[in-house]
C-alpha cells in the first residue's frame, strides 16, 4: 500500500503527465490553428488544414479536462487559489477556446468570402491567444504569484491581469507559441499535402529556431536574473495539507537547486533543445513523421524542464513566499489519492487506446484533389 509521501509524488507525476499529453495532443491543434491563415493562400487550402484538425480537436482537448479534474480533486488549495486569483486570465482562455468549435461549426454557413475570413480570423484567436497564455502562467510560476491565505485560509489575491505581463512571462509566452506552432507545423507537414506541407515545414523550421533562441533565454534569466524560492523548514512530506506550516527562503538561483543535486535533470532541457533541432533538420526531408515525433519530445522536455525547476512548488507566491503552495501541502486527503489513482490506472488506457484508435482510423493525408472532389466540410 503506498503511504502518503509516495501518493503525492505519484500524483504529481500524474499532473505533469497530463500537462505533456495535453500539449502533445491538443498542442498540434492550437498551432495549425495558429496558421492555417498564412498557409493556406486560398479556400481550398485553409479547409484541408482545417480537416486535419477538426475530427480529433475535442477529443484531444480531453486532456486540458482531465488536467482540470485532477487538479480539481488531487489539488484543491491549487485549484482554489489559481482559478479564482487568474480569473481573467482563466476566462480569456476559454473564451479563445470556445472561439474554436464556433469557428469550425459557423465557417461554412454562407457562401462568403468576408463571412469565412471573420471565422479564419476567429480560428486563429482560438489557437494563437491560448497557446501564449499557457507560457505567460508558466513564466508567472517563476516569478511568484501575487496571492497570500488569510485568517480563515482563503487565498486572497492581490493584483490584476496586467501584472501578469512581466517581460520573463511574455518570453516564457514566446516559447510556447513557437514550441506550438512548430509542433501544428510539424502536424500540418505531415497530415496535409502539398503545397500546404511544404509551407508549413518551412513555417516549423522558422519557429523551431525562435524556440530553441527563446528557450535558452529564458534558462539564461532563470539562472542569473530571478530570484527562486526553496523551502528551508517545516515540511513534513506525510503530514497534513497546511500550507501555512513551511518557510521558504528567497534567494538568486534557488530555481536551479534541483538541477545542481541531481545532474540526470538536465537530461529534460537538453532533449529539449536537441528535438527542436531534430524537427527542424526532419521538417527539410521527406521524414514527416520523425519530425512530428522529434516534435512530441520538444513538448515534454520544455514541461519536464519546468517542472523539475519548479519541484516541489505548484505555485509559489511572489508577496507571501511561505504561503505558496508545494506539493507536500496542497493535496487532498490520502485516501482521496489513493481512490483516484485507481481510476486513473483503469481509465487512463482507455483513453490511450480510444485515441490510438481514431488515429489509424483517420490515418493518410488530406490532399487539395480530395477537397475538390468531396466539396470539404468546411
């Protein structure tokens, strides 16, 4: 029986493994959404882009859902503090996304060519403005979160969206529209035919250099212009979730601890960097698929990267440093884990198999002739 350290280690991994699958799966969705305008130069060839996102895009964003859940139930001092202190943040997010089933539905309802570009243009929000709000909230995370617990535990926030907007987070956003755009790229170069594809490896190439540039950027200002965080006493990795028990000392580079006591770590930055290059080198063969899956390890890497930086804080607060929440005291109950964890070990392989499923089933490419010949949904 796993005790209660274990649990939330387990259950921590289990965060971050949906996080990855999230940016894997619907991280493909979001980039070609990002640029189907720019490289499809005529109706024809947005909707063949548009086809190879539009029948997996709700299935793929079942893991944005699951990340949400698990928080929900694994996290709820994180899920209370993040969703109702980022509430605008949260709710320009859903907005976009929401921008995305509207789009694909209305696009084609009238026979006009402005109607459609308003859709376009309402697709490429729903793809461009979560794909950069994702990096913004992770560069918040290393920065610190404005937010403090008062006398009765509420979380209670203390700025506003603006403050969000810090130059570190605006590059951490930077890195993650370029890591989604290379990875819809590297999608789009694979599924679509030409002259889509070779437009879109060429667009990948292109934002596999500003990632791996923005990327090491942002390594370089972590290391040697943020001040980390590290917890110095009163954690008590079986105890109770009381977030208020620790103190957390803040000092220059503390965000690099994990790194400097164990050197395997830098294995996550490094695949990082050597897969984006990869995708870029791929993207200029005919090895479409060794590119979308030198893609697929960028979106880990970057995730792990951060995560084991960040180790043991799930948000760290910027005002109030020992009232940030870390994995030893924001879980639920040990039982609760324990419950949910068999869920995830039943439920989890179903889904893997469900999605590997309707991916052979939609397996070949979508070409401008078939478009033609069928009329398109879109």
């Amino acid at each position: 029986m796993l005790d209660y350290e274990t649990l939330r280690i387990v259950w921590w991994l289990i965060l971050g493994v949906l996080l990855i699958g999230f940016a894997i799966m619907d991280g493909f969705d979001l980039g070609v959404a990002a640029i189907f305008r720019f490289i499809g130069r005529c109706d024809d060839e947005r909707r063949a882009l548009l086809e190879s996102i539009e029948p997996v895009w709700d299935g793929n964003q079942v893991w944005l859902i699951l990340g949400g859940g698990a928080t929900f139930a694994a996290w709820p001092l994180l899920y209370a503090a993040s969703f109702s202190g980022l509430y605008m943040a949260m709710f320009l997010l859903l907005v976009a996304l929401i921008l995305r089933p509207v789009g694909f539905t209305f696009r084609n309802k009238i026979e006009s060519a402005r109607w459609r570009d308003v859709w376009d243009w309402a697709l490429f929000v729903g793809g461009a403005v979560p794909a950069l709000l994702f990096g913004v909230a992770f560069g918040n995370l290393f920065l610190g979160v404005p937010f403090h617990f008062d006398e009765l535990q509420r979380p209670v926030y203390t700025a506003g969206f603006f403050n969000l907007l810090h130059p570190f987070a605006l590059l951490a956003g930077i890195v993650s529209v370029a890591m989604l755009v290379m990875h819809g790229a590297a999608y789009a170069a694979l599924k679509v035919g030409d002259p889509m594809s070779e437009r879109a490896a060429g667009v990948g190439r292109a934002a596999a250099v500003v990632f791996m540039l923005a990327f090491v950027a942002a390594g370089v200002w972590v290391a040697f212009g943020l001040e980390g965080q590290r917890v110095i006493s009163g954690i008590d990795a079986a105890g109770p979730a009381d977030p208020l028990r620790k103190s957390v000392e803040v000092a220059a580079g503390a965000w690099l601890d994990n790194y400097r006591a164990h050197a395997l770590l830098w294995l996550a930055p490094g695949s990082a960097l050597l897969a984006a290059m990869l995708t870029s080198v791929m993207l200029g063969t005919h090895r479409k698929d060794l590119a979308f899956l030198m893609s697929c390890i960028v979106q880990a890497g970057t995730i792990l990267t951060a995560g084991f930086a960040l180790f043991p804080f799930l948000l760290p607060s910027s005002t109030h440093p020992s009232h940030g929440l870390t994995v030893w005291d924001a879980s639920s109950s040990r039982t609760t884990l324990l419950i949910m964890l068999v869920a995830v070990i039943v439920f989890l392989p179903i889904v893997l198999a469900y999605t590997a499923w309707v991916f052979r089933v939609l397996r070949g490419r979508i070409t401008l002739e078939e478009i033609r010949r069928h009329g398109g949904a879109y």
